[in-house]
C-alpha cells in the first residue's frame, strides 16, 4: 500500500519479467525498477499481472521499494490454455502487436500441424503472425521455400533464416523494429539463437537439441519482455510442446484461416462446417488447389478437437 507521506511521485512502466512475486519493470525514463504487486489488486480488477502489462508504480514509503498499484486497460494479449490438461486461459504476454512464429528448417523437423496451432492461437487472439523458418543452412534454399509455400499462399509474411549464414536477418530485423512482438515456437528451433543474432547485447541463454528426440531442451522458463536498441520490444516466450486453445470454438475456427475467408460468405450455408455439407465454397476452393489441402486437413482436426473440448 502506498503512504500518504510519500513524496515520490508515481511512474509508468511495462513488465518485463516476473518470478516469485517480484516484477521487474522498465519506466518510461528507461529505468528498471523490482516492485511487488499491491495486495488488494488482484482481487479488486480479477485480472492477473502478465509480461508485457503497462503498470503504474509507486513507492511504498519504505527505503525506495516499489509496488505496483494500477494494472493499465491492455490493447491485446496472448493467451493459450493452461498446460498440463487444465482448463483456464494462461496469458503469455500482454500489449503484443504480433506473434512470430519461428519453426525449423530442420533439426528438429518442422510440422505443418504444429505450425497450424500456432497460427490459429495467434488469429484468434487478433494479433498479427509472421512465420520465420530458421536454419536454412541446413537443407536447400529451393527446398525450404517449396516446403513452406502453403504460409505464404495464406497470406503469411515468411522468412526464412539463418544465424549461421545471416540469411533473412536484415528482413527480420526490420519486422521487429518499433513493435512489441512475441516470438514462440517450439523449443529447439533456434528462437533465442536468432534474437542474439539480431541483437546481440540480448545474451539469452542456447540450448541444444536432443539428438534422441529431436526436441529442444527449454531454455527460456518465461517469458521475458525485452527492450530492443532501436525501439520497441521482444518477448522471448518458453518453448511450448503442448499448445492448448483458450476461447476459441470450433463454430469460429474458419475465420482463423486467412485462405479461408474469402470463400466463406459464398458457402450455401451460413453456418457451413466446410466438412460434409453441399454447396461448400471452401471444399470447392481446396478441389481447385486455391485452398491448401495441407491446410485444410489442419482444419478439419483442429475442428474436431474444439468440437469435442466444446
């Protein structure tokens, strides 16, 4: 609770991390400040401070500490299911402007279906997604580009990367610079390796890939909000092996397919599942190779899975 004798005016600032019950917020004089969340707020706004969260801070009165006393209205967030098989909305970072989905050319194997998810999360979230596949180096360019085409017929921005070669950096860079963006993907992909490229002074922690299961060690346990040199902000998110929908039914999942949309006004009926009705625009587009059949075989499962979870 902030004193009433207190003479140190208020601050605004933006979460960057958070662990045991202590934030760490950046000013916006550019100062980095560890504060603690005021008792009361939590239960008085229902909502739960996240990375990313515009805050105000105030000084306790108590030697210079600080607390958190207003959690600002956000813009955007994003947010998945709680992992683990539990039911309730985990918000991996708040106040994003995008989420760059970064997937491996190999080791490990990329999947279209996981690729998918990510996508979708970020659709349903109404935050724009940009796919980065990253070491390039390590299978042909003409292949890579082949492999991925059905992301950028969607309409998706996709680069393709390489730390080692510096392949696809400056493009990159570029989309990161003066936006808030969440970077996530599975683990092993080379997420914290690119950023550390792009920014060096970052120094976030690497780890390899398991060569028995081809899947990255977790390196980064949280989130973690970090500023860039030339504006704007990155959050490294933990690499996420189990990707689990939070306020998404299966009814909307057609709008979270970007091929999709302009077929689906067309469709005979309103509520067409673009599974087995007549007159289905979206089948028809798949039929003519306008529609990936990749992709729509995403849907249909993703369909089912949220037709069951609902």
């Amino acid at each position: 609770m902030v004193s009433e004798g207190d003479d140190v005016p208020p601050e605004r600032g933006v979460v960057l991390r958070g662990t045991g019950g202590v934030w760490v917020v950046r000013t916006t004089a550019g100062e980095t400040r560890e504060a603690a969340l005021r008792g009361r707020l939590k239960q008085e706004t229902g909502i739960k401070l996240a990375v990313g969260d515009d805050v105000v801070l105030a000084s306790d009165g108590r030697g210079g500490s600080w607390v958190i006393v207003e959690i600002l209205p956000r813009r955007s967030v994003l947010a998945r299911r709680a992992p683990g098989g539990g039911y309730g909305e985990r918000i991996v970072a708040a106040n994003v402007d995008q989420v760059i989905v970064v997937f491996a050319a190999a080791q490990p194997e990329a999947h279209p279906r996981m690729i998918d998810r990510f996508l979708v999360i970020a659709e349903a979230n109404d935050l724009e997604a940009q796919v980065v596949v990253n070491k390039v180096d390590l299978i042909d360019s003409a292949a890579a580009r082949a492999r991925f085409a059905d992301y950028t017929r969607a309409g998706y921005v996709v680069h393709f990367t390489s730390v080692r070669t510096g392949a696809g950096l400056p493009e990159l860079h570029a989309a990161l610079n003066g936006r808030t963006s969440a970077v996530s993907g599975p683990s092993g992909v080379g997420k914290s390796s690119l950023l550390n490229a792009l920014y060096p002074g970052l120094n976030l922690r690497v780890g390899a890939v398991s060569d028995a299961v081809q899947k990255g060690r977790h390196t980064t346990v949280g989130a973690w909000l970090h500023p860039l040199p030339d504006g704007g902000f990155v959050a490294d998110t933990p690499g996420l092996r189990e990707v689990g929908f939070w306020g998404l039914t299966a009814g909307a999942l057609d709008h979270c397919f970007p091929e999709f949309r302009p077929w689906l006004d067309t469709c005979r009926f309103a509520d067409c599942t673009h599974r087995v009705e007549p007159g289905c625009a979206v089948r028809d587009a798949v039929g003519r190779g306008e529609v990936s059949a990749v992709r729509y075989e995403s849907y249909l499962r993703l369909f089912a899975e949220l037709a069951t979870d609902n």
